[in-house]
C-alpha cells in the first residue's frame, strides 16, 4: 500500500510538472505571434469588431462611461480594454499578451481534463498512465498550433477569454466525483457572469453546473435541501456577475434590456428567409458590428416610424425572426439541421476573415484546422461513451456549446469554443488506436477506422455556394483598401467579383477600389451597378453624389442625396453631404438647416460641428 501511494504521489508531481510545460510552450507560440503582429499594419485595427471594441474603450476613456439607453454589443470587453489603457496606455499590445497567458492556461485545462477523465480508464483498461499524459499532452499541443485559436488569441476579441473560462467550467466539474459545495457555485456563477458581458454565449454552459449539482450530490438526507442551496447560491452570483448590464439597462438607461439589446438583430440574422446558418446580412445591413448595429437601428426606426429604445429594436427584430420561424416551421427546422453542418463542417466560415488576413501577411504559424480535428474526434467520442464515463461531461460542454449556436448562427470564433473538447476526444482515440494495433485487436482498430471514415465524410462534406467561397477574398481586399495597398485589394476583390458577380457589396467595393484609383468614371459605373441590384443601397447613392459635388455637379449631386435620403431619413452622414452641397451652391439657408438635422441625429461629429460654424460665417 505505501509503494502505491508513492507511485500516485509521483505520477501527481510529474503530471503538474508536465502541464506546466505545455503551458508555457503554448504561451511561447503565442508570443511570437503577437510578435509578428506587431510587425504588420493589422496591430491597429481599422474596421470590423476589433475596431468596433477599440473605438468603444476609446469613448470610454474620454469619459463616456454610460450610455443612455440600453448597451447595443456587450461591454464587457470594450470596458477591460479601457481599464488596461488606463493602467497602460492605449497599446494593443498589452490585451494581445494577456490573451498569450490566457491561451496558454486554455492549454493547460486541457491537459489537466485529459487526465481528470481518463485516468481512470487507464487504470481499468490496457493503456498505461505514461500513455494517458503522452495523449493529453498531444491534445494540449493541439491547442498550440490550432491555426483560429492562434489568429483570435492576439487581436482585440474576448474569444481567448470566453474559450478559457468555459473550460475552466468543464475542468471543475470533471476533476471530482463531488458536487461543487456552495463557496464554489457563487465563484464560478460570478465568472461565469462576468464573462456574460462580453461573450453571453458563455452562458451556455450554466446547465452543465446544473447538471453537475444534480448528479454528483451525495448525502441523500439533504439532498433536495442542500440542491435548492446551492441552486439559489448560484443563480445569486450569475445575477451579480451579469448585474454591471442590466443595473445600468434597467437603472440607469431606463430600457429594460438583461445584458446587451442586439440579441435581436442577432436572432433575425439567424432566422430569417435569407438564412444559410451562416451570418449572412439581409438586404439593408452592412458587414462590421458598428455598421450592422446601427443600420439595424435605423431600419427598425424607418419601419416604425420613430426614435425607438434599444429594448424596441431587439423586440422589432425578434417579432421578425418569431414571425418567419411560425410562418415557415418546417423551413426553419431543415435551417437548424443546415446549422448543424455547418457546426461540424471542414469548411472555414470566418465572417471576418481574420484567419486568412493573418496567414497571408505571415503572423500566425502554418497548423491545424477544424475538419481535421472534428473528424479524428468523432471515433473518440464513441470509445470514450464506453470506456471513460466522465467525457459524457466534456461531450455535454461540446453539445452545450453548439445548441447555443442554433438560435443565431455559425462562425469559426463561435464554434472554437468546442475545439479544446474535440482536441481531447481526438487524442483519446488515437490513444484507443494505438494500443488496440499494439495488442493485434483488429476488430476494435477495424470499427475505429469504419467510424474515422464515416466522420470524415461527414466533416468533409463539401459548401458548394459560391458566396461562401468568397468571404475570405472580399473580405481582406477590404482590409487591402482600407491599408491602402491597393494591388492586394485589386487581386482580392476581383476574386470575390469571380465568384459572386452579382453581389452588391462586392461591386460596391469595387466602386470605392476605382475611387482611390483615381477612376471616378469606372467607380459611378461600379455604384450604378450596386444600384440595379440594390436599390436601396445608400452607400451607393451617397458617393455617387460625392462624386457630383466634386465636379461642381450640385444638383446631380443633389438628386443623388436625397435617394439616399429616401432609403434612411435619419443617417446623419446624408443630411452632412446635402449640407455641403447647398454651401457650395451658396443656398446658405437650406445647407444650415441640413447641417442641423445632421447635427441632432448625431451631435457628437467635429467635422459636423465645423461645418456648423463655417455656415454661420457665411450667414453674417
């Protein structure tokens, strides 16, 4: 019995040693991608949601610590940058190194859930616990080299955070046989709700701790007591963790909104007549979350008639999203079963292209994608079903996780968050493989291979939209165009065009390529095309009168306005360019009242407020 207990107390220290290891190797890839990142023009985001989160860290600092209707995007994240650009200045470099540890601790909690799971099983069955911390290892190395998790680790995204605290979760509730006693359920619940700020995702696995405190209780006196207890604990720091949301929605804004009112816009996104079960923006909404969120502001505004709370858009677009799933159930279930696919598709969506943007500028190292690692996971999930008992709860997390997904919809940084359980499973059934072939089991290795087969075809399927195809190449000639390295944005951009020729928004971005080419002529064409096909861009409507007014063509320009005018009353850049118009026509009158109109709509614009005064002087 003392050799025993010696033997265990080795293998323990071995073991922290070990995942210590893994951690810090982890954290060196990390580093010397945000490295590379440092070196490139992508360290300063300049669109999309790392911009979005920048900007809004930005507002803050300067004093703008509340809004004054309900949060429209979770802030938990834009706040954080704020602190940490408060103690450090605003570097993106900071959050990028925090992420690196963040990460590389996401490493270790798959390692340390490897062995909590199946250490068991090596003592039952013929793989030896060296093999079992060989295997957990590989799955932690994984995680290394696991190419999104390398790409949203180091750019201005919660991702690294929300991936770490659900496994941190998964990792407590598997480490023991014994129900998380009451200190435990408020500490993880005000986690748990804490990460809710900024990705409420996270959320999703709350009814795995529920499930944990049902299962695992043992004293069978109290057990409806102590359930009830800890239940209520729980939900008591869930409600604290989240409450810097809904105290300042309720409280403070007056707009009954739990965390963040874009949940509605969300929801129509993914349930609506145009939904692939990826986010793909109905007519009307531009890509980007600052643009999206506001055009959605706006177009519940048109519909209705009126300025609207934030809690009166989300319902907006909810009564939408609820209309068309009861208008076409059977529609909507066959969109769920494609949500589904796509969760376990070897096809990339990123809708922000970040992955491929930092491979082709070489920050991130060459690695793993998600089909690979779905495809070896699913044959370890069913030989751990039989042999480990214990990964039914990192299977709950996996399933937990994509059930949250099929409300809304599919991207490469929603479904990461599966990735470190499908990396255990994975490594597990290479384990299996291992020794079944070592020990000439033949049967066993012949239904691993049938099932290894299945799983691929299944992952493999191919997407065969043309659209989706092209994301990635629209996407980064955008951010080519924005760089101002155009070459790159012609190559990109004529890519999307190959493959949507049709599409609005690539020809629109074509419109503004040739702008910045010098082309004014071939961009008009670009946005007149927009136009036959969207009739109501307004993007479109306003540079073809920018391009009006640059030549002294007032009232084409003019004409162009106010078709932009007619698709959204209420955009105060259209009201800004009519203003200017009407200055250089020197109707001093009409250009103040629409420089006003600007202004209201959006009083907190320097060029709107500069272009106020010269008004003025010329009204003297």
């Amino acid at each position: 019995m003392p050799s025993t207990l010696k033997t265990e107390s080795q293998t323990h220290h071995f073991s922290l040693g070990l995942g210590h290891g893994v951690f810090l190797l982890v954290l060196a890839v990390r580093l010397a991608t945000l490295l590379r990142l440092t070196h490139s023009p992508l360290l300063i985001p300049s669109r999309g949601d790392m911009h979005f989160y920048n900007d809004w860290a930005r507002q803050i600092l300067h004093g703008q610590l509340t809004q004054h209707l309900a949060f429209y995007g979770l802030p938990g994240y834009a706040y954080l940058l704020a602190v940490l650009g408060r103690l450090f200045g605003e570097n993106p470099f900071i959050p990028g190194f925090l992420q690196s540890v963040i990460d590389g601790g996401t490493a270790f909690l798959i390692y340390r859930i490897f062995l909590a799971v199946f250490r068991l099983a090596a003592s039952q069955n013929p793989p030896t616990s060296a093999r079992v911390q060989a295997a957990g290892t590989l799955a932690a190395l994984g995680w290394a080299f696991f190419v999104p998790a390398e790409a949203y680790s180091i750019v201005l995204m919660p991702t690294a955070w929300f991936v770490f605290v659900f496994w941190f979760v998964v990792w407590r509730v598997v480490r023991t046989n014994a129900a998380p006693d009451a200190l435990e359920c408020f500490l993880i619940a005000l986690l748990i709700g804490l990460t809710a700020t900024a990705v409420a995702t996270i959320l999703a696995v709350v009814p795995l701790m529920l499930a944990a405190l049902l299962l695992k209780l043992k004293n069978v006196n109290q057990w409806g007591q102590i359930l009830a207890m800890r239940s209520a604990i729980f939900l008591a720091g869930l409600a604290l963790g989240t409450s810097p949301c809904w105290i300042h929605n309720y409280f403070i804004a007056k707009d009954p909104v739990f965390l963040s009112a874009h949940s509605g816009i969300n929801f129509w996104i993914g349930n609506n007549p145009e939904a692939n079960g990826y986010p793909r923006f109905p007519p009307g909404l531009r890509a980007g979350q600052a643009a999206m969120l506001q055009d959605s502001i706006d177009q519940a505004e048109v519909a209705i008639g009126h300025s609207l709370k934030h809690a009166e858009v989300s319902a907006y677009w909810s009564t939408k999203a609820k209309t068309f799933i009861a208008d076409h159930f059977g529609g909507w279930l066959k969109l769920i079963g494609l949500k589904v696919r796509n969760f376990w598709s070897a096809f990339q969506y990123d809708d922000l292209s970040i992955i491929t943007i930092l491979r082709e500028q070489g920050v991130i190292f060459p690695g793993l994608y998600f089909g690979l690692v779905a495809a070896l996971a699913i044959p370890g999930i069913f030989f751990a079903w039989r042999m480990a008992p214990a990964s039914r709860w990192i299977l709950g997390a996996i399933v937990l996780s994509m059930l949250a997904l099929l409300a809304v919809f599919v991207t490469e940084r929603y479904r990461l968050v599966a990735v470190p359980g499908l990396l255990i499973f994975a490594a597990f059934g290479l384990l299996v493989l291992w020794q079944k072939l070592a020990s000439g089991e033949l049967f066993a290795v012949a239904v691993y291979l049938a099932l290894l087969i299945s799983s691929t075809a299944f992952v493999g399927w191919p997407q065969r939209d043309p659209s989706l195809w092209a994301l990635d190449a629209y996407n980064a000639g955008w951010q080519a165009l924005e760089s101002n390295n155009l070459p790159l944005a012609e190559r990109k951009l004529a890519l999307a065009h190959a493959y949507v020729p049709q599409n609005s928004e690539t020809l629109f971005a074509l419109g503004n390529l040739r702008l910045a080419q010098g082309d004014p002529g071939a961009a008009s064409a670009f946005y007149r095309a927009v136009i036959a096909r969207d009739p109501k861009h307004k993007g479109a409507f306003n540079n073809l009168g920018v391009i009006a007014l640059d030549v002294s063509e007032f009232d084409t320009a003019e004409k162009w306005f106010r078709h932009a005018e007619d698709v959204d009353p209420r955009n105060a850049k259209t009201h800004f360019l009519l203003a200017r118009t009407f200055l250089a026509r020197q109707d001093f009158v009409t250009a103040r009242a629409e420089i006003d109109t600007a202004i209201q709509l959006k009083p907190d614009q320097p060029e709107f407020l500069a272009l106020r005064d010269e008004i003025a002087k010329r009204l003297r």
